[in-house]
C-alpha cells in the first residue's frame, strides 16, 4: 500500500499529502517547511534549528514545555524534529484515533507559539552545551568539516546548528522574522501516512492550517563550485582514533544519475561485504567503522567515504580508500556483485518503508524539495534499471582529482603529508 497517495494543495497553497496505509492502527502526521541553514545568513546562522527548538517551549493555550509534552506522552505519541540544510520538519506519530489532537498540536505550535524571553535564554544555553557535545563527538562532527571543505563560507558550508557567537545574539525578533519569510503555507507540506479517514483529515487539516495566507518565499543562494585540485582540512584534537571522511562532488536532488550514484556508493561501502568494508577493516584492520554513501542536495551532492581508524595507519587507510575508489573506474563490476549491491539497498528502502514515518517523511520530502512525489516501487524500479556500464561511467565521472575532498579529526598538526596522498 505504500504506493497509494494523494495530494491535495489547498487555496493558500500549502500541500497535503496522503498516503492510506489501512492494516495499520496508527498514523504519522510531519509538516515539513523549505526552511534550513542554506536559508540564513551570516547574522542569522543557526535560526532555524533555534527556532525547532522553540516551537517545543510553550503556546497561548500551552504555556509551558511541560504542558505540550505532557498532552502528548498521555496519548502514548511518539514525537520529535529536526532541522537540515534545506528542510525543517515535525512530526507526531500516535494512534489513528488521535489524529484531530496531533494536527491541533501541530499547527498551534508553528502558529501560536509564545517565544518567552525566559524560555529563550534557557534553550540558548541548552543549544550551546548540544554544539558542544558535536565537537567532543568526531564520528560525528568529520562530517561537518567535511561539508566546509566542500562548499566553504557559503551557506550550503555552514554547520546547521550555527556558530556560538552568533547563538549568543539571535532573540525573540529573529525568530518572528524567520517565520514571517519561511514558514508559510505555500512553503510548507503536511504529509500524513497510516489509518486515517480522508474526508474528516481534509477537514481538519483546513481548519487547523487552511487559515493562514500565501505569500511570496525567497529562494537559496545558489552553490558555487569550481574545484581545481584536492582539497583537505585537518583538525587538531587529541583522540584514540582518528575520524576522515574522503569524498567527491557528485548530482544533485533530481539529478538521473543520483540512483546510480546511490548503488555506487553502496558497492565501495555499504554493508559488511562492501569492498571497502572487506579491504579496509576486514583484511588490514585499519578501521573500526567504515562507509561509503551518496548525499544530494537542490544544487549539488557528494559521494563519501567514512572512517574511525587507526591514528598509527590512518594514511594506509585513506590510501586503501583511494585505491578502492580508482579501482571501480577500470572495469565494469561483475553482475553477481552489482545484484547484491541493487538488493542491499532495495531491502534496506523496504524495511525502513515498513514505518509509517518513513513513508510519511519520504513522501513529504519529495514534494517539499522536487515538487514530485514517487512511490516506494518508483524507487526500487529506478535501482533496478542501474546496470554496471552505468556504475563504470558514473564512477569514471566522479572520481578524478579535481573533485576530491578530505577532512580529518585527530591529534594531527601537519596536513602535508595527507596533501601527498590525495591523488587517485
């Protein structure tokens, strides 16, 4: 059933997505806005993923944090947000029965939020101490680096969660602002997957978010990218293991090629019995974990390779890395490992659909960033047409030395000697 959906645009302009899932007794509801880190500025780095956290801290008719969290965990939901480079979401999941409670929560919090002075200042510090906790995290925080090495000072390079000194000074105005040019109805996408009654929910979702007006939205600032050589970033810190991410620039979200990309980056790294897995901690030992994985985004992309290795081996390992990467750009992967790798991640999709907040989310996010939505067998199709010329041609486009990128995490002082091996 996760091929079934409707969408439904209201008079204001705000989409809503249906997706019946009727042996379930549940139902995810997650509103999703174009809102994210590529939608601020330099003054205003991290107001979006500030602001998530404030819808959560009291509405006119919910005074406090407690109060919203206490009418939720009382139905037994399931609920949380997030914030990207280019979307914001939230989302509720519950019994089927509580659906008019939800969409009520929903929309009172994005409306009618109060954004207390008191309550401001308290979340500021609590974001503080979560940046915090990034950085003493280098499994997690390589990946950031990795996208400044990418895209620089320009907001597709800046770190969602903003900088400190920037956290310290947004306020109560800030945010109303930010609300005022991106969270409108015709930037925003309601997607609800599980039991549901289509009539009553069209209803509902009209009186809780039919009320507010369209109005015109600001686009991004478009990536700019003119790479001539590799280019790294290492970061000193004092680790038992080091922490790398080696990648490429690769396709953009619509792009046709990104579905290759995707079994590609599943092939080097994913799964136990992925070349890199096999060749990188299996036969040398060099690592911990390791990775590989493709990233799309409106304008641009990147296929990765992740690490924690060895501090001692970290330069075998990134060579072994390169090696693998050269490697799939001279012949053509034989069919048994290209079926494996198709079934991996088709297997993968299958179970994670297997949620109503995966279809909900999956759903949701294909509107909201392409304005087309595609069902769970549109997905597994387009996986199953990529053949091992494809894999060859795409693999020969992507991996040459002008598109490389590196960034390291440990207790290293001197980036030269990486500069030396970061050549394919």
């Amino acid at each position: 059933m996760q091929n079934t959906f409707e969408k439904i645009t209201l008079d204001n302009g705000l989409r809503l997505i249906l997706a019946p899932l009727p042996a379930f007794r549940s139902i995810t509801a997650i509103i999703l806005c174009g809102a994210g880190s590529r939608y601020e500025t330099r003054e205003t780095n991290g107001v979006s993923h500030f602001l998530e956290h404030m819808f959560f801290k009291g509405t006119k008719s919910r005074p406090t944090a407690a109060e919203i969290s206490h009418a939720l965990d009382e139905i037994g939901a399931d609920y949380n947000a997030f914030t990207g480079k280019e979307t914001t979401g939230y989302h509720i999941k519950s019994a089927s029965e509580h659906l008019p409670l939800i969409l009520e929560m929903l929309s009172d919090m994005l409306w009618n939020s109060k954004f207390d002075e008191a309550e401001i200042e308290k979340e500021r510090g609590v974001i503080i101490e979560e940046l915090n906790l990034y950085e003493d995290t280098p499994m997690r925080r390589v990946s950031e680096v990795y996208e400044q090495v990418l895209w620089g000072d320009q907001p597709l390079g800046w770190d969602i969660g903003g900088r400190k000194e920037v956290i310290g000074k947004l306020g109560r105005a800030d945010f109303i602002d930010y609300i005022n040019a991106r969270y409108l109805p015709n930037n925003m996408v309601i997607s609800l997957a599980g039991h549901f009654d289509e009539k009553k929910t069209v209803a509902l979702v009209e009186k809780y978010f039919g009320h507010k007006a369209r109005q015109s939205v600001g686009g991004f600032v478009p990536v700019s990218e003119n790479q001539k050589k590799p280019q790294l970033k290492v970061i000193y810190k004092k680790t038992d293991q080091a922490h790398l991410v080696v990648g490429v620039r690769s396709f953009k979200i619509g792009h046709p090629n990104r579905y290759i990309a995707a079994v590609l980056g599943t092939i080097l790294g994913g799964g136990m019995s992925s070349r890199l897995f096999i060749n990188v901690r299996e036969k040398r030992g060099l690592a911990y974990y390791v990775r590989a994985d493709h990233e799309s985004y409106l304008d641009t992309g990147t296929l990765a390779a992740s690490a924690g290795v060895d501090l001692r081996r970290i330069e075998d390992a990134i060579k072994v890395i390169l090696l693998e990467f050269k490697k799939i750009t001279k012949e053509k992967v034989l069919d048994k490992e290209l079926k494996k790798a198709k079934e991996y991640l088709k297997g993968r999709i299958i179970l994670a659909w297997e949620d109503s907040r995966t279809a909900a989310l999956s759903f949701g996010s294909d509107e909201i960033l392409e304005g087309k939505v595609r069902t769970l067998d549109e997905y597994l199709k387009r996986i199953d047409e990529v053949r091992a010329e494809d894999i060859l041609r795409v693999a020969q486009f992507l991996f040459t030395n002008n598109k490389l990128n590196l960034a390291v995490i440990g207790p290293f002082r001197d980036a030269v000697k990486f500069e030396k091996i970061l050549q394919l």
